[in-house]
C-alpha cells in the first residue's frame, strides 16, 4: 500500500467553472479516508483526478512518493469501485473478477489463486459461476470489490459505492467495507455524500463544499469541534440546531439573549467571546445537548429555555421533540420517557458546556477547540 498526497490541486473546467480549488490532503499509509459533502463540492472530481480520469489543472498528486500528474491510470497501481459497480453482463463472476489480470497476463494459476482467496474474504465463493443478472444489489457490490482486491492495488478508490443499496444492506456493507480494510491494511480513499457512512467508516473525514476543503479530522474531532457553520450543519443527525441571538454581558456574566430566552454562558468560554458581546451571533447546540426539564439532572434555570412544541417523534430509544423558541426551528433528543405532545409548552435545558458560537460575518465556530474533553453523558 501507499499514501497520497494532494499538494495545491485545483481542477477548472473549460468554461470556467472551479470544481476543485487549492485542495491539501495527505492519506497516510493503510488510512481510510472519506471525501464528503453534499453534490456537486467537487469530491468525485477530486477522487478522479487521483485516479487520473481527470486531468488537474494545477496542483500535483503523489502515490507513493511518486509524482502521477502524467501517468496514465492504469499505470497508477490504483482500483477504482463505482457506484453503478460496471461489472460486464456477458461474463461470470470469476470472469469479471479476472477480466484485469488476465489483461495484465497474469499467470493463470495465479489469477484463480487471487480471485479464490478474494472471493472467501467477500463471502462470494458460491456466486463466481453466476452472471450479474442473477445477483442482488449487494452481491453485485461485493463482486465490485472483489474484482478491485484481486489486483492488490496500492490504492482503493471508491465512488459512493452504497448509494443504489437499500437502507439496510447499506448497514451491512459498511461494516463489511470496514471488516475488509482491517484485514487487508489498505489505504482507502472512499466518496459519499452520507454523512453516516463517513462516521462510521472513516479514520479521517475531509468535508467539502463548494470545491474547497472546509475541514479534515478524524470523525470524533469534526463532530465535536466543528471549524465553521457549513461543517456543524452537515454533520450530525439531525443537524445542529443554529438560534439567531446575541451576546450581552449583565451582571460581571455573559449570557446569550434572544427575546425572553436568557442562557448563562460558561465562564471558561465567555473569555473566548469578549470581542464579541454586544453583537449578533449564531448559537449553536446538538439535540442530544438540549433536554426536556422533567428527566434532566440538576436542571438550572440560567440554563432553562421555554419553547413550543410543534411535532413529537418517539423513536423507542429516544424520543425527538421538535419545537420554536422564539422564531427559531429546534429539535431535541430526550429520554424516550418524555410526555410533551404538539401544541404545549416545554422547559428545554440546554448544556452550556456544549455550546456553539459562530462568528456573524464568516461563519466561522468562535469556540472550536473548547470541547476537547467532551464525552457522551447520560441524561
């Protein structure tokens, strides 16, 4: 296996359109990381450029320490899985796992030897004399795999693999993809738009936007550590809730105000917010961090807020309570206990500790790098 480094690559298409803009990214050796964001941030783009489907228009890719700007992608010692797994109709299972080394003239023997041991790894040994028409969509993704493993690549390139999948052998075949990059020690760079998959999978996320990298971190530190609103958004289900509010220091303590909600901010983050009292923010929390009074510990009222339930999902495990507090859309995950129903009232505490802050010009999360010691509490 290998690493791939992305120095400055930018891709600009001939009519002017900027897909990918000064891209930096270094996969280590063995690393599976995720290009993510929603369509059209220029992921795929950049996936193709590495695998050389793209031209780049600036910038260079090294794999393995070699420069592969030029090099034809055959040429690059890389395997590519596609969405629509591009397997060939006409041919059988061993046949399509085989097709590339035979291409490659690789030894016969050989090439039975790879595919068999490809197809025990992928549980498909019973499948090689079946053609693709007599496959479920999961086999098919399987033998996709397969056919890229057979070639022992430096690297695994995939393409939204999953997403023509149901839900559920989506959850199978990401802890299958999982399993499969423990026993091979393979560096993977893998795309998708679904932000679960890329928690799941992934030991670094890249999340991009617009053709430029917002973030790269591992799936705890963006999560908990956000840079900007963009990333806040896009990960976590559901999403962060954002309040329009304002920063207002009373009595020596600094408080985030909106109408009649009044929430104490923490002492060690007011510090990181004094250039920004006295003007409008964006104020950040995740669900799991905003909890119904009843079934909260210790709630306290500096911390209470009153909103108005609107919709009441019970999920068994956790209840989600969606309300408005004072113009603002919220959404809370409680305990499955919880008896709000739409049309009340609720007292909602909100844990401070966790608390976004996004800078009302750039977007940017005022208190990134203060939720270092965070762990899931219980309610």
């Amino acid at each position: 296996m290998a690493e791939v480094t992305l120095d400055k690559i930018a891709k600009t298409y001939p009519n002017g359109f900027k897909a990918v803009m000064d891209a930096n990214l270094k996969v280590e050796d063995k690393e599976f990381v995720v290009l993510l964001g929603p369509s059209g941030c220029g992921k795929t783009t950049t996936l193709r450029m590495i695998a050389g489907l793209e031209e780049i228009t600036e910038g260079t890719i090294k794999i393995g320490g070699r420069v592969v700007n030029d090099v034809e992608p055959k040429d690059r010692d890389i395997a590519m899985v596609f969405q629509n797994y591009a397997l060939y109709p006409h041919m059988t299972v061993y046949e399509n796992m085989a097709f590339g080394l035979k291409l490659r003239k690789t030894p016969k023997p050989e090439i039975e030897q790879r595919v068999k041991e490809a197809a025990r790894i992928l549980g498909i040994e019973q499948l090689l004399d079946r053609k693709p028409k007599q496959l479920s969509g999961g086999q098919r993704q399987r033998v996709a795999v397969g056919r890229a493993i057979v070639r022992n690549p430096k690297v695994f390139l995939f393409d939204e693999p999953l997403s023509n999948l149901d839900a559920k052998l989506r959850v199978q075949m990401r802890a299958e993809l999982k399993r499969l990059h423990q026993n091979l020690q393979a560096t993977i760079i893998y795309v998708t738009h679904d932000q679960v998959e890329a928690m799941t999978m992934a030991d670094k996320i890249v999340i991009m936007k617009d053709g430029i990298i917002q973030q790269i971190g591992d799936p705890y530190s963006v999560y908990f550590e956000p840079k900007n609103k963009f990333v806040a958004g896009f990960i976590g289900t559901p999403a962060m809730n954002f309040i329009n509010a304002k920063l207002v220091s009373e009595g020596g303590r600094l408080w985030v105000i909106k109408e009649d909600m009044k929430v104490l901010v923490p002492e060690d983050k007011a510090a990181r917010l004094k250039d920004l009292v006295g003007k409008d923010i964006t104020f950040g929390m995740r669900p799991e961090d905003i909890y119904d009074k009843m079934y909260a510990v210790a709630p306290k009222d500096e911390f209470t807020v009153k909103g108005n339930v609107d919709v009441v999902e019970p999920l068994g495990s956790e209840t989600l309570i969606h309300a408005n507090i004072y113009g603002d859309d919220i959404v809370a995950k409680v305990d499955p206990k919880s008896r709000a129903a739409a049309g009340e009232k609720i007292d909602l505490v909100f844990d401070m500790t966790m608390m976004h802050v996004f800078h009302p010009e750039t977007e940017v999360n005022v208190l990134a790098g203060t939720h270092e010691d965070a762990q899931p509490k219980d309610k």
